[in-house]
C-alpha cells in the first residue's frame, strides 16, 4: 500500500511553519494515541503515520529531501543511514511531554490535583434577571471533614508514601513510552496513615448540603454563568476547592419576548382604532407608555421605544421595545353591533371597494392571475 502524503497526515499546507507542525501533531497524536483507543489497531496505525510524518517534517533536512524526492527519498538507504523517518532527527520528548502530560500524568512529579467543579442551574423570572436579585440555593457537595480537618487520618499523623515517596505519581513502562499516573497508594496525595477517620472514612471529605448566597448582576440572560470561586467540591488534603458555576436560564415570559438587549411584544387593537387611529398603552418593564397609532394602520405594523428593552451585562446602554400591533377580530358581538357591520359591509361594493382594501385587491387579482395561467 502506498503511503500518504505527509502533509495531508497532518492536515497542514506545504508552506507550514515549524509551530503549525507541532500543533498539528499534537492534534492528531492526541486523536488516534492507543491508550485513547485501547484495541483500535486502525488508530494505532495511524498513530504511528502521523509520528513518522512529523520526525520527517520537523527536521529541516529530512523535509527538504522530501520536498524534492516524496517517500522516494528514505528508500534504498537514500539520504545517509539516519536520514528515514523513525530515527533521530524531532526531539519526540518533548512533544509526548506537551501533549500527554495532562492525560498520563508526564512532564514530572505533580502533587494531587484540586477539587472538582460543580455546577448548578438557576431559573429566574424575567423581571428578576433584568434588575438582578440575590438568591438563596442549596447543593450537594463535598467540604472538608471536620474531624481530621481533611486529612483522612483519624489522630492527624501523616507518613510520606512508601510507594510514590511522597511525589504522588508513579512512573512506569508502555512499550517506547514512559508514562506517569496518580499513585495507587496514596490516591496522588503523597502521604498515608494507618488509621482512617471513621467519619470520612479516610477519604478527607464528607457530603454535606451546603447554603450559599448568591448575588446575581442585572441583565444577565439564559446561558450566562456565574463563577463563585472555591465554593465548589473540597480537594484532598491541602489542596485547594473547586469553583462553583451558577448557570442562570430564563423562564418564558407571557408578554415579552427577550432577543439580546431588545423586547418584543404583541399588542391587540380593535378595527375601529386601527382604521381611525388612536392612542393606546403599552406596558413595559419600568411602567408603561403610550404608542399613538396612525389611522389606517395594518396588522402587524412594528413600532419601536427606545431605551425601553434590557440593560444586559455587557452593554453599557439598554436595547429597544418593538412594539407589533395585532389586529382583533371583534367577538360575542351583540345584535346591534351585528347590524352596524352589516351596514358597514355594505358600503364595499363595486370598484369602490378596491379603495378601501387594498391588500385584499391585489390578492383576487393574484388568485385570478394563477388560475388563467393553470387554465391556459
């Protein structure tokens, strides 16, 4: 089977620099690494392609043999006996060191890491996320056990770990690669005891409901988070908590509609003020307002109040209200009501009619043209 492409292994152009290399290396490597795919051998192969790719790319002279010659150029001994992909040339250590330092624990001995973050979702009215408000909440989380002040032993002795002596990583061997993991003994944090606290259970921490306040700015919107730092899970011992993110979503609301920093609402008028015009009051999340509507205003006309929408967040001045008048059509009408729009009605007869409903006009006209075009 022919090889690929080196470049196209790694997704990069022909002109690369020696940084977008290295990025793409580390993108592929990190994809297709056999102990992200345990038992893929299709993943292993390829692993092994974009390595011997970036050994060649990444030495100046290997790449500019390739350049000139393709795969052509490490056949045969071609190029001095250390010039094939595989054998010296790219500082390989490095590079696992950057990438697989945060997965199997490389790039030396690291301490137990902190505590988890925890998140929790906040619903609010609408009202409430535009003018901000304090709010109480309850969580399940782990704090510090109080008995051993988190250090799992039960009279406060610690002892350095025989088995990670005190660096909380153990090292060991897989194939070509030298990995690092959280050591077995003492859980990543470098010390042990003999007698576990009963209340914890040796582990350091306890599950406990905690109460907190939280403050929450004017004009946050659904997606927002808001940080609380070390308020989330408890780490091992001495190390320090997570963070606690709050994530606000905004309930529906039964008159306006939220689109950033603007409102939108509908607002019903009868025939009567939309044909003669009229003033009408509007309301608005600081009061109300009046929008004076135009005689002869059709359904769904859109009319904007300034500054009348939501300060948000990160805007330093607040959005619009837009205003879409909807048209009513007129119910549980009484017999005398009845017969002022039968007379009404009466008077759209004849081309006369055209004048008063121009909408309606241009529709029959549409719908006669269709049909003398389907019947021609």
């Amino acid at each position: 089977m022919s090889k690929r492409d080196y470049y196209e292994v790694l997704g990069v152009g022909r002109n690369a620099t020696e940084d977008e290399l290295k990025k793409a290396y580390r993108r592929c490597a990190m994809k297709h690494h056999p102990d992200r795919n345990p038992g893929d051998a299709a993943a292993e192969a390829a692993f092994k392609e974009c390595k011997e790719a970036y050994e060649v790319l990444s030495d100046g002279g290997k790449r500019r043999m390739y350049d000139q010659h393709g795969h052509a150029a490490f056949e045969h001994g071609m190029g001095g006996g250390n010039a094939g992909p595989g054998f010296g040339g790219a500082d390989m250590g490095d590079i696992f060191g950057d990438i697989f330092g945060n997965i199997f624990g490389g790039g030396g001995p690291r301490g137990p890491r902190r505590g988890a973050d925890i998140g929790y979702v906040m619903e609010l009215d609408l009202e409430e996320a535009v003018a901000g408000v304090e709010r109480r909440i309850e969580l399940p989380t782990l704090v510090e056990c109080e008995p051993c002040k988190g250090s799992g032993s039960e009279d406060g002795t610690l002892e350095t770990c025989d088995t990670c002596q005190g660096h909380g990583q153990v090292r060991f061997q897989r194939g070509i690669f030298s990995m690092q993991q959280p050591c077995p003994s003492c859980h990543g944090r470098g010390k042990t005891f003999r007698t576990p606290c009963p209340a914890c259970r040796g582990n350091g921490r306890v599950e406990e409901e905690k109460v907190l306040q939280v403050k929450v700015p004017a004009g946050v919107d659904t997606g927002d988070r808001i940080r609380l730092s070390g308020e989330g899970e408890a780490g091992p011992s001495g190390t320090q908590p997570g963070d606690l993110y709050v994530e606000v979503r905004v309930r529906e609301h039964a008159i306006f509609q939220r689109d950033g920093d603007d409102l939108h609402c509908e607002v019903p008028i009868r025939i009567s003020q939309a044909a003669l015009g009229d003033t009408v009051r509007v309301p608005t999340l600081g009061g109300e307002a009046e929008i004076r509507i135009p005689a002869e205003t059709q359904t769904g006309k859109v009319f904007r109040l300034r500054d009348k929408g939501v300060k948000s967040v990160r805007s330093r001045a607040p959005g619009d209200l837009y205003c879409k008048v909807v048209v009513e059509t007129p119910v549980n009408l009484t017999a005398e009501q009845r017969e002022l729009l039968d007379r009404f009605e009466a008077t759209f007869v004849g081309d006369g009619a055209r004048r008063h409903s121009p909408k309606s006009s241009t529709f029959v006209d549409g719908v006669k043209g269709f049909w003398e075009r389907m019947t021609s």
